[in-house]
C-alpha cells in the first residue's frame, strides 16, 4: 500500500502563476489515495478557481478565515493533518511564514499544524536570491520546515533562472517520502538493481537484453514507501525513467561494474533485492577501434562467463553476515519453478521471485508481472497478474516479514 492511501493531505496554493501546476499535484494526490484539502489564499484565485480543486479532490476548497465554521477550521485542517504541503509558495506567503504571521486560512492554518510541512516557492530568480527571501527560508529550514526546489528554468517572465516550482510528480514523490519515513523499513538499507548491462564488443556495439528496468524502479520506491534508504543501481533502461525521490543513484554499464556497485553497498546493506538482468556472458575481446565490413570479413563472437553477482554476494555474506536478505529475480522461458528453485538453493537466496517472461502480459518491458515468490524449504507463493508496482509492494511486504523473522539467511 502506498503511504498516502488515506491520509490527511492539506495543500495550501498562494498567488503564483505557478498555481496551475497545484491543480495536478491535487490530482495526483486524490488519485493516490489521499484526503486532500485544499486551502487558496486570496492572491491564489486570481489564478485559479475553488471549483477546480473542489472537483479534482471531491472536497470543499477553502478560501477564507471568515468562512462560517472559521473559528474551528484552521485548528481543524491544521491538527488533523498528516502533511501540510505549500505549492506553489510566493516570496510573500514564505515571508508570513516566517514571520509567524495569521491574516488569512493558509498561514493561520501553517501555525496550527502540528505535522511536516513542506514548502515548494516558486518566484522569479531575482526574488528567490533576495537575502530577505534567503533568510526567510534559512529561518523555516531551521524550524525543520522542508524547502523543496526550486528548481532552474525558464520563468513566466520569460527570465531563465533558480525559482520554478518543481514538478508535481517531483513534490508527489517529497510527499510519498515524508509520509513513509516512519515504515517498517526506517533504518534499514535496502539495495536494489535494476535493468540490463551493455557489454562491448568495440566502442560502438555492445551486447544486451530487453530489460526496461521498471520492475526495479518500482521496487526502490516500494521500499522508500516503507521507510528504507534506498541506493539504486541502474544498467540500461528502456525508457528514461525517473529516480524514485530519496533514492541514491548509481549508474553502471556492464556486468562488472554492475558486480562492483552491488559488492561495495552490500557491505553495509540490510537487503539486496537484485532484480537487474545481468548479461551472463561478455564478449571475450572489446576492440579498441570500430570493426569495420569494409575491411575485416565478419569476426566471430567470442564469449567469456561474466562475474555472477549473487554467488558473490552469498560468498561475502558468509563473512559478512549481511545482508541479512538477500531477493533474487528469475526471468525465464522454460521450466520456470524447476529453474528458479535451482536458483534459489544455489545463491542461498532468502527468496526468489520468478516470472515467465514468454507470457505477452508478463515480464520485460510491459507495465504488468505475474509471478511466483519462492522461498527455501520448497514454499511457493503464485501472484496473480499485478502491476509492477503491486508485484513490488507484495515482494517488500515479504522482505519486511523475513527481516522480522530473522528467517533472511
Ligand atoms: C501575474 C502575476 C504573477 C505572480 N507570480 C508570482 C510568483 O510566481 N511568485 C511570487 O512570489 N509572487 C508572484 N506574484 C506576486 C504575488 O501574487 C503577490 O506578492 C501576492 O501578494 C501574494 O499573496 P499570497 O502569497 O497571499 O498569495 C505574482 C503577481 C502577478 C500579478
């Protein structure tokens, strides 16, 4: 379950010609399953209407402390928030902030909360570097206020500069983080891989696999949603796909340094969840030079068996003793639950989860996984048909289980 299923969101929108951008980050919201209560100051409605949150949200927009439960909404809205998220924030409402000011439902409610609070300004360069926006924002920073972005671009002034609002997927992802801070992983250090290697037969060519990497994705940002650090190793993706926010990126190219990335953070790591498809074999020479048909007649393909990335990690876990959980992935096209219980014994892995990818809704590419969760002493968990971030949700609610258990090795 993703962690703002049934929270309490209040999203507060001042006067900024970035106020439209708030309409997707309500939706967004809504559609994960938020309780999103919006509040507009009054500069916000010159922009934007009450009836556009009110529909997106399916809730009552807020615009005024003298609305006729007043006395009790900004205690009300504040209190019973798990998050309160200011986007987009101007140079004026970061000020009141600040200052502690209460003119209107938005700062008055921001003095009532007693939950995280996260502002997103957006203004023009010029007043984001003022030293009176930068000591407004130092003195919320310290108040553990979170100041996400602003990001450099293009403004509506036309200027190029630091002060656009991030992106409502960008605050979505802050939110998701915040909200999940406090899961059954905090503390733990979960590593995962994700996507193909590329393993070169001259600077130009390479061999690879159809692996779009977003089975992977979606399970760094199951295990952020349930508190984890996360470092996330990438190889090759099909598409460019987002960094979950809060994950710590590595990118790599070929198996071997692939198998160098994961070594290195397995040895403070509590889980390693390896759901990259690792190219089992290399070409046994990389040209320097391009191989020419003009002058060369075609060279055969000489392979060589590449580093296999879980053995050495079953090998430095026995020394290490960590991680102390260890998920394999098993992509196969033949004799699927044979062939990923070979695996699973093998690698002594904590467990295994298996998807036959000659099926057209499972495996490489599609937004869909069917798979099997295996785990030692012969249990085999079949899934049904799931998005890749359910299947993700699902193998991380085992992870958690296996932890607890201390069953991992
Ligand atoms: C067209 C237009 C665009 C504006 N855009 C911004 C902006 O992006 N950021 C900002 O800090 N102020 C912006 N302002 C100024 C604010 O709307 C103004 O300071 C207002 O008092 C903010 O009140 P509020 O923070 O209560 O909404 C803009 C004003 C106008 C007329």
């Amino acid at each position: 379950m993703n962690p703002l299923q049934g929270k309490r969101i209040v999203l507060g929108v001042s006067g900024s010609i970035a106020a439209y951008k708030a309409a997707d980050l309500a939706s967004k919201l809504t559609q994960a399953g938020a309780l999103v209560d919006v509040i507009l100051s009054e500069g916000a409605e010159r922009f934007i209407t009450p009836l556009t949150f009110a529909s997106l949200t399916g809730r009552k927009t807020h615009t005024s402390l003298w609305e006729d439960d007043a006395h009790v909404l900004h205690v009300g809205l504040g209190e019973g928030a798990d998050l309160l998220v200011i986007a987009p924030c101007t140079a004026h409402t970061l000020a009141k902030l600040a200052q502690g000011q209460a003119d209107n439902l938005l700062t008055l409610t921001a003095l009532a909360a007693r939950c995280p609070v996260l502002v997103a300004p957006a203004m023009d360069g010029g007043m984001f570097e003022h030293p009176a926006t930068q000591a407004n924002l130092e003195t919320l920073r310290r108040r553990g206020v979170q100041i996400l972005g602003p990001a450099q671009g293009r403004m509506a002034s036309g200027l190029v500069g630091l002060g656009r609002m991030l992106e409502p997927a960008e605050i979505l992802g802050h939110i998701r983080l915040t909200l999940g801070r406090a899961g059954p992983l905090a503390g733990k250090h979960v590593v995962v891989s994700a996507g193909g290697t590329q393993e070169p037969l001259d600077p130009v060519r390479y061999l690879t696999n159809r692996s779009s990497g977003k089975q992977g994705f979606a399970l760094a940002q199951a295990a952020l949603d349930l508190g984890a650090r996360v470092s996330l190793v990438v190889g090759a993706t099909a598409a460019a796909l987002p960094t979950p926010i809060g994950a710590e990126r590595t990118d790599v190219e070929t198996a071997a340094q692939m198998a160098e990335a994961v070594l290195r953070l397995c040895q403070e790591a509590d889980v390693l969840i390896m759901a990259a498809a690792v190219a089992d074999f290399r070409p046994r020479q990389v040209r320097a030079h391009k191989i020419k048909k003009e002058r060369e007649t075609p060279p055969p393909l000489e392979l060589e068996p590449t580093t296999d990335i879980l053995l050495a990690v079953a090998e430095a876990r026995r020394r290490l003793g960590r991680p102390a959980v260890v998920v394999g992935f098993a992509a196969e096209s033949e004799q699927l639950l044979a062939n990923a219980q070979d695996k699973l014994e093998r690698k002594n892995l904590s467990m295994i989860v298996a998807n036959d990818i000659s099926a057209p809704d499972a495996g490489f590419a599609v937004d869909t996984n069917r798979v099997l969760l295996l785990l030692p002493g012969g249990v085999v968990e079949p899934l049904p048909l799931m998005t890749k971030g359910e299947v993700a949700a699902a193998v991380l609610a085992r992870v958690v289980r296996l932890l607890v258990e201390g069953a991992g090795s």
